[in-house]
C-alpha cells in the first residue's frame, strides 16, 4: 500500500511541473517581444490619446483590416507564410461589415498596443500613429484605427522559438521603422538582369511586355529592360 501511496501523491506533482513549463515558454516569449517591441499606452478615457509612445512599425503589405480605435472589437487578419487573409479565412477585398472599417495602406505607421502568444499564433494589436478623418452619422471627426494582425506559427516549434525568429516572420508585414530607415536604399543599374532586379526589388506590381522591350512598373519607378537588361529607369 505504501508504494501506492507515493505514487499517488508524485503523479499530480508530475503533471503540475508540465503544465507550469507550458506555460512558461509562452510567458518567456512574449516578455522577449515586448522587449523588442515596446509597447505604447494609450488613455482609457480618450482612445487615441497617446500616453507612452513605443516602437512604430510600417505596414508593408496591403490586406490588414482597421477598425475605429474607439470599437470593443477587433477585425482580426491571419498571416500565414506569404498568405494574408481576414477573419472566417476568407481574402481581404471589402473589410468587415461596418462602413468605418478599412484596410492600412502599405506604408502606414503603426504602433504595437499589445503582444499575445497563443499556441500556434502570435498576435500584434496595432494602433495607427497618423490620425484619419472619420464620418461617423453626419459628423467628421479624427481618430486612430486599430487591428489585430495573427501570424500563423508551427504549434510543433513555436514553444522554443525566439523572439528574433518571430520577428523574421513579421518584418516582411510589419517592419519597425528606424530599421527600414537605417537599410540602405536599393540601387539598380544598368545591365542588370531581370533575375537580378527581382532579387533586389521583388516582382513587380505590372509588368508590360512589348517583346524585346519590357517595362516593370513598381510604386515608384518604372525599370526598363531591353534584351533581358536593364537599360533605363524612371
């Protein structure tokens, strides 16, 4: 009976230390995010009063749905690889249900109000730092917009990721701001591949193809390539 009774009271003990440790990567995690990222605070009584400023990160990719600052709700938008996609899995195209809500331009700055760790997420709420004029039945007013960005991360290796291999997941969405300012511009010239100007640029937004002459259209310059090269850009 004796040997019984020690396992009884060892196996609750067992079970109490692993649920602690799954806990505790996720505790780990997000302490190492908020470190990364600082969190900016905003007034309870006032939702787009600013009280603590942390770090601004740059939308870089279109597609993630913003509510006013002042709604209980949050539009969620799921990251998963190269895949953005809203709440009920469906594409981004007309946000929500609700004529206030809208989409961040790419280039918008955010901050980050909060970071959860989930099982197989990581969730950034964001609040934009720009305010927007906002007609809300009949009468304009500023206001921040806010989101909830989810990035799909494996649940088999989450739990011993760190914070700097989180983050490589979310630069290419949400890039912090004094990074993108310290990176050095891109630079093309002349007789440069394709191959090589993709690698450098990323594909382009149009591309014109006139035969030997083909035109690549980005934001905010067009690359001309004549032969398979780089022969003007405007």
């Amino acid at each position: 009976m004796r040997p019984r009774a020690i396992l009884v009271v060892v196996a609750p003990v067992i079970m109490q230390g692993a649920v602690s440790a799954a806990e505790n990567w996720k505790d780990r995690l997000t302490a190492q995010l908020e470190q990364m990222y600082v969190l900016t605070k905003r007034s309870m009584m006032d939702t787009n009063r600013i009280t603590k400023q942390g770090t601004v990160l740059v939308v870089s990719k279109e597609g993630i749905a913003a509510d006013l600052g002042s709604d209980l709700r949050y539009s969620i938008t799921y990251v998963s690889g190269s895949e953005i996609r809203e709440q009920g899995g469906a594409a981004l195209a007309i946000v929500g249900g609700k004529d206030t809500t809208r989409a961040y331009k790419k280039g918008e700055r955010v901050y980050v109000t909060d970071i959860k760790v989930g099982d197989d997420y990581v969730m950034f709420l964001i609040l934009a730092v720009d305010m927007s004029d906002v007609a809300v039945k009949g009468t304009t007013k500023q206001t921040r917009y806010k989101g909830a960005v989810s990035f799909k991360l494996p649940k088999a290796t989450l739990p011993s990721m760190d914070a700097s291999a989180v983050k490589a997941v979310v630069d290419p969405v949400l890039a912090v701001e004094t990074e993108l300012a310290a990176a050095p511009s891109p630079t093309i010239s002349l007789g440069q591949t394709l191959e090589e100007v993709e690698k450098i640029l990323g594909k382009p937004k149009q591309v014109i193809n006139l035969g030997q002459k083909v035109i690549w259209i980005y934001d905010s310059m067009k690359v001309i390539f004549v032969d398979g090269k780089v022969v003007d850009v405007q």
